[in-house]
C-alpha cells in the first residue's frame, strides 16, 4: 500500500480550518498541518454564534488556510488523494462554504470528493490520535450534541443514549452568558470553577440512576440561574462556586450515565475496545479525569484526544476521509449539503424510533 493524503476542511460552525492527514503504509496515521481560525472575536459581543456571520467569515479565509496548510504540509495540491469537508450536520451556510470549495477542488484537480459527517469525524478522532479497534464506546459531547454511542465501523452507529434536552457544551455556554462569564463558555467556566466550592450549591443530578443511559441538562441550568438570581449583585467567589456546583453536577451525570451506557453496549453489543470521549466538552479536565475512573471501574482503557483534536477541526475531517477513502465510500460531487444528519441514519430514519 502506498501513503495516502487527505486535506480536510471544517467550516460547520464557527472554525475555519484546513488540515492535511496522512496515512503511511505502516498504517500509521500522521498530521502533516491542522490550520484553525477561531471565530471567536467576530461572534463574541452577540454571545453566541451568529450564523450569517460565520458563513461569511468562512468565506473570507477559507482559500487561504488551505493555502497554508499545503505549505505546512510541504506537497502541491496535486500530491493529494483525496478533498474532504464536513458536509454537515451544522449551520449550512458555513457548510456550503467548505463543500463547495472542496467539490472545486476535487473537480479541478480530478481527485475523490469525501463528503464527511462532522459527527462521524468527531467519532473517528481517536483512531488518529490513538489505534483503537472497534467497536467502541463513545462519549460524543460538543455544543450541540450528547450522545452515547457504539461505533462498531466506519458508518456503522447504535445510539445507546443522547440528551432529551441541552447538549453538555450547550449548558456550559448558557452558564457562562448568564454568569457574564463570555464567550466560548465550556473553558471559562472550567476556569472560574477551579476556584470554586463544588459543596456551597446543592444542585441537581438530572436523570441519575434511571437505567436508559439519556442525558438532561435543562433542570440543571436552570438550578444555577435561579441560584445566581437569587445572589444578586454576585462577587467573583459566587460566580466560581456557582461554576465548582454546576460542574460538579455535570460530572455526577457524566459518571452514572456512562456506567449505564457501558452496560447497555455489553448488552446490545458485546465488549467494547475503550471507552472513548470526542467532541468539545471533552476538553474539560474535571470531566476527563472522572471518566478515568469510570473506565477504570469497568475494566475498559478510556481514550481522550488532546484538546485542540476534541474541539473541531480539519484534522479530524480529514482522518474520516482516510478511513471513507481506504473503505472506497466516495462522493459525487451532486453531494448535498446536511444541516441534520444523524449518525445513526439507518435507525434514524423516517418511521425508525429515533
Ligand atoms: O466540538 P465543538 O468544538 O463544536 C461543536 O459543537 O461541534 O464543541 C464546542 C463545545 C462548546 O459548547 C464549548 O463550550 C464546549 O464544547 N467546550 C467545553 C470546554 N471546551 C469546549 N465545555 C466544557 N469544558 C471545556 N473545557
Ligand atoms: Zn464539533
């Protein structure tokens, strides 16, 4: 087998980023360049991310990450087998940004176009990161998803479990706007939490013990606003106590949910490789090291990619176009682009219990 090369573009939400992965024949899996731009500065005096503003911002820089990642990587286009770009789910202006140039440059350059979910991409990671077999269990926890899922293949999803209300991150950012904490929330309220109490707040453990491995986080959040409300004007040991509670919470769920999950997949599926957590909120250190102790507790080692390959970006799209690529699952370039798209599709669909 020869090496093969991926440049991969992330454009979903508000990261632009461009990155080259390649696979040698050794079957080891290395990141020749993973260029970011964070959006942060444009979005953060809305408190959220602005849709319109991010496809355009999108737009503005895209050409030129690819540009340097191809530098960094130190190959022409030309070198490549294969453009892939999450082609959802996400906000689909910024999605069309990064399929279209993907779809140009794979029709220029008469390359495989891999329309990658960005869900699928997160999933992947930690066989780019880390060589885990399937199956898997994973832990997916960004701003806009939570779910328990096994991965037994490329393409292959069960949904063991998933939030009836907020995401994880989605809860960290609406604790952080109402604590005027800014914009991305996850990390500063991990911040301001390192301070803080985790016992001064009493708050509640949505959904422990029930047996359906689900996730809710809306009973909670609203726990800490009716808290803060009630501290009016809040001094800065408020808002870390406030931050230590909430946190503490998250991680008391995170922990009972993923002992149920780890039972339903022996059930459903069999033994899993690794416990494995992707996406965002799997950047938190208070949520890392609890899941150790969850993975340790049933036996399983627990795969956590570094931070910056956590929270999105190309390198991980590009991971997803090798193991598409080798499995010969390419794209037209009539693709379309998906703001939904479960990765459990099949089980998903119209008429299946979602
Ligand atoms: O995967 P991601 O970068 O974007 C998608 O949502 O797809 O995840 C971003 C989410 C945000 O909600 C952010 O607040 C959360 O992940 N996050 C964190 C941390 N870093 C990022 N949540 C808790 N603690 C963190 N350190
Ligand atoms: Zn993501």
């Amino acid at each position: 087998m020869v090496a093969l090369r991926v440049l991969g573009l992330e454009t979903t939400c508000d990261e632009t980023a461009a990155a080259v992965v390649e696979l040698r024949p050794d079957g080891l899996r290395t990141i020749l360049s993973n260029r970011i731009r964070s959006q942060d500065e444009e979005h953060r005096r809305f408190g959220g991310v602005v849709p319109e503003i991010a496809a355009r911002a999108h737009v503005d820089v895209l050409d030129g990450m690819i540009r340097d990642a191809m530098a960094e990587a130190k190959m022409p286009l030309s070198a490549l087998d294969g453009i892939a770009a999450s082609a959802g789910p996400g906000l689909i202006g910024g999605v069309l940004v990064g399929l279209t140039t993907a779809k140009a440059l794979a029709m220029g350059l008469n390359k495989p176009l891999l329309a990658v979910n960005h869900l699928e991409a997160h999933a992947l990671t930690p066989r780019l990161t880390d060589q885990v077999n399937f199956p898997y269990l994973l832990l997916l926890a960004s701003g806009g998803h939570t779910q328990l899922l096994a991965v037994k293949g490329v393409g292959d999803y069960v949904r063991l479990g998933t939030t009836i209300d907020d995401a994880i991150g989605e809860a960290f950012d609406k604790v952080a706007k109402m604590l005027s904490l800014g914009f991305p929330g996850g990390p500063a309220v991990e911040r301001a939490a390192e301070g803080g109490d985790s016992e001064r707040f009493a708050f509640p453990r949505p959904l422990l013990g029930k047996p359906e491995p689900n996730f809710s986080l809306s009973g909670l959040k609203t726990a800490v606003r009716l808290a803060a409300e009630e501290l009016q004007p809040l001094h800065e040991r408020d808002v870390e106590d406030l931050c230590a509670s909430f946190q503490a919470a998250v991680v008391d769920c995170v922990i009972d949910r993923v002992r149920r999950g780890i039972r339903a997949f022996r059930q459903q599926v069999g033994n899993p490789s690794a416990l494995v957590v992707a996406g965002g909120v799997g950047a938190n250190r208070a949520i890392r090291q609890a899941l150790q102790r969850s993975a340790t507790e049933a036996g399983l080692r627990l795969v956590v990619p570094p931070p910056r390959l956590c929270t999105d970006n190309a390198a991980m799209v590009a991971n997803a176009g090798i193991e598409r690529l080798l499995l010969g699952k390419t794209d037209g370039l009539d693709f379309a682009a998906r703001p939904r798209w479960p990765l459990d599709e099949a089980r998903a669909a119209p008429g299946a219990r979602a």
